[in-house]
C-alpha cells in the first residue's frame, strides 16, 4: 500500500513520514479513527515505506521486491491478527487459516470494515473476536505460532518485522494480557501497528504501550475526488453520496456500487416508524425475525442508521437545512415524518437507541432487545 493509494489524510501522512525520516520510530503505534477513514491502510503504507528498499522523499518505490511483497500482503516479515470465529469443521481455528480470504478481500477494497470482513467470512451471525492462542499460540497444537513466538524469528529481509493487529478493541482480555511483556519490550527491529475503532474496550496496560495516531474523517474534496474518478459520478449523485458518506469511504463505496444501499435500512426504519406509529404490533413482531437474521454487525449498524435519522428529521424539524445530510428517498419520507421528532421526544429516541446499540454489543439477545425498542418507539412517537 503506498501512501498515494490512501484517500486525503495529508497531515497524518506527513506525521508519519517525519518519524521515519527523523528516526524517531516507535516500537508500537495505534491507529484509531472512525470507521472508513483509512487506517489499515494507512498502517500499511507506513509499513512498506518504512521496509522500502529505494523510498523516495514522500513515498515507498512501489518497484523494489519489498514493496513488490508488501502489495500482496506476503512479505515473510509482515504478519497479520484479525477477529475471526474458529471453524473447526474447515479446520480453520488460527488467523493464519483465514490469511488467504484476508488478502483476497483486500486485493478487492483496502478499505475493510468488520461488517465486511464477517460477510466474507460468511459468519454474519457470529461474533468475531482475537483469541487467546494468537498472542502465545497452542502447545496442543504446534502449527499454531501466535505473535509471541513469530516474534521471535530473526528477520527474514526486511529491516523491521511488523505485526499488524486490526480490530485490536476484539482482542480477548487473556490474549491482551499475554502480549503486554512482548508490546512493552519488543524483539529488535519489530514494530506494532494496532488498528482499532474504540479504544475503550481496549486495556489501559495496551493503550499506554503505544503511540496514538488519531486518524480523523477523510475530508469532502478527497471523497470526492476518489468517487468520481473511480465511478465516474457527478453532479448531484457525487454531492448526495459524500454528504451522506460524512467522511467514511466504506459507507461511499457501499452507495457508489448499490443502486439501492442504504436502502435495507431505509425500509426497515420506515416501516418500523409505520407500524409504531399504527401501534402494529404483530407487524412490529414480524419485524424483530427479520432483523434477528442479520446478524449482530448489521444490527448494530441498523441502530446507527436510525440515531442518524433521527438526527436529521429533528434538524429538519428545526428548519437548518444547511446541515442536512439526507439523499433523495430519505428526504421524501422526512416531508411528512420529521413533524414526529420533535422537543418532546428527540431525547427519548436517542435514548433507546443507543441503549439498543449498547445491548447488541454486550451480545444481548436480538429479539429480547429490539421487541423492547419497538414498545417504547409506540410511545415516544406519539409524545
């Protein structure tokens, strides 16, 4: 990945290249920024401009056998962590089984999300997590090597050995307690890159044994720069999708390649707001089946989806138009709905939701939570 290929990020680029033209490489950094701002890739591309055999003043060559190896994410020195769900039936139970869908995925899109990652995985209803055995591996089971004893081999060709751990806020409290002595005195010439979305599920011991490299949203003019030569948009499709897009080029993507995206969830909010409304609670109750088959990443983003249209009917309800980010399908259901965001209950849905959000996090049952969300949006619509 070279720093070209990341979208906008300037001023975090040029942070990064000063401490490897100034020597002051840490030993572990963390990236940590919203989702679709581009930290993996952004890791990456520090990565292979610090290993670059012929880099240039503000990138890695792209030509030399490293960058070369870097590109495919199969350098013998770059190694890899990531949530999975064990597979015994495939035999598939380390991250190093998953490695080849890994670089598939990212040959496809550097720009990965969880949601992402379960849907190619196919365990949509399953929660990801790093175990324990990818920090000090398996004694039973040998060919297990985990980070520990990866470490711990000489380099193969590269100047640095780099560990990349993405999702590190999933690593389990045992495996982030195993690496804390290898984090805090790495092997020479090794270096951490840890990419995560929260940090507040992540341990103090970890947070305070790295760098943190805040990566914010990716500004309008890049997004837009990107959907418009790669999808050749414009006009008021390209402003719809980058307005709405709020900085995150997954959710971007997601609205350039779908002629209906987010429109799953745009249903699902309408007719949950309909029937809430009509107090149709048999429907309601078809509903909670519907979105218990989604799985728990694509209920948590539901649940987004919804803080966020709540948002935005309550600021159309203010009369801010200027602060609106609506595309066309929602702005036509908001003509007659965002009289029912008001003073009264805008607190009371944000509320709920984010509470619902809380619970499918914490691995609460689906239906449980979202029959309870529905009875008490029958209330709140009405107040």
């Amino acid at each position: 990945m070279l720093f070209s290929e990341v979208i906008g990020q300037e001023n975090v680029k040029n942070e990064l290249r000063e401490t490897i033209q100034l020597n002051r490489v840490a030993h572990a950094y963390l990236f940590t920024g919203p989702e679709g701002s581009g930290k993996l890739p952004l890791a990456l591309a520090y990565a292979q401009y610090l290993n670059c055999e012929h880099p240039t003043e503000t990138d890695a060559c792209g030509e030399c056998p490293s960058c070369k190896a870097y590109a495919k994410l199969q350098h013998p020195d770059l190694h890899f962590v990531f949530p999975i769900v064990k597979d015994k039936t495939n035999d598939k139970i380390c991250c190093d089984d998953y490695l080849g869908e890994w670089r598939e995925l990212f040959a496809q899109n550097p720009y990965i999300s969880l949601e992402m990652w379960q849907e190619y995985i196919g365990v949509e209803n399953k929660q990801p997590i790093i175990y324990e055995s990818e920090a000090a591996g398996d004694k039973d089971l040998p060919r297990i090597k985990g980070v520990i004893k990866k470490l711990a081999i000489s380099n193969f060709s590269a100047k640095y050995k780099v560990m990349v751990i993405w999702m590190a806020e999933k690593m389990n409290e045992v495996c982030a307690n195993k690496i804390l002595k290898i984090l805090e005195e790495p092997t020479p010439n090794t270096l951490f890159l840890l990419i995560a979305e929260d940090t507040r599920y992540m341990l103090p011991t970890i947070l305070s044994r790295t760098q943190i490299v805040r990566i914010p949203k990716i500004d309008d003019a890049s997004l837009a720069t990107k959907i418009q030569n790669d999808f050749m948009l414009q006009g008021d499709d390209l402003h719809s999708i980058v307005k709405n897009a709020n900085g995150n080029y997954i959710q971007a993507f997601k609205m350039a390649t779908s002629d209906n995206a987010p429109s799953q969830y745009f249903d699902l909010f309408t007719r949950m707001m309909r029937c809430a409304y009509m107090k149709d609670v048999f429907s309601l109750n078809t509903m909670v089946e519907e979105i218990d088959a989604l799985g728990r990443e694509k209920q948590k983003s539901f649940l987004m989806y919804c803080l966020r249209e709540v948002r935005e009917n309550f600021i159309r309800n203010q009369n801010i138009p200027e602060i609106l980010y609506m595309d066309k399908q929602e702005n036509t259901f908001a003509e007659k709905f965002h009289p029912y965001i008001n003073e009264r209950n805008v607190a009371g849905f944000t509320k709920e939701f984010n509470a619902a959000h809380y619970h499918i996090l914490r691995n609460g049952n689906p239906k449980i939570v979202f029959f309870d969300l529905f009875m008490k949006i029958i209330v709140l619509i009405r107040a």
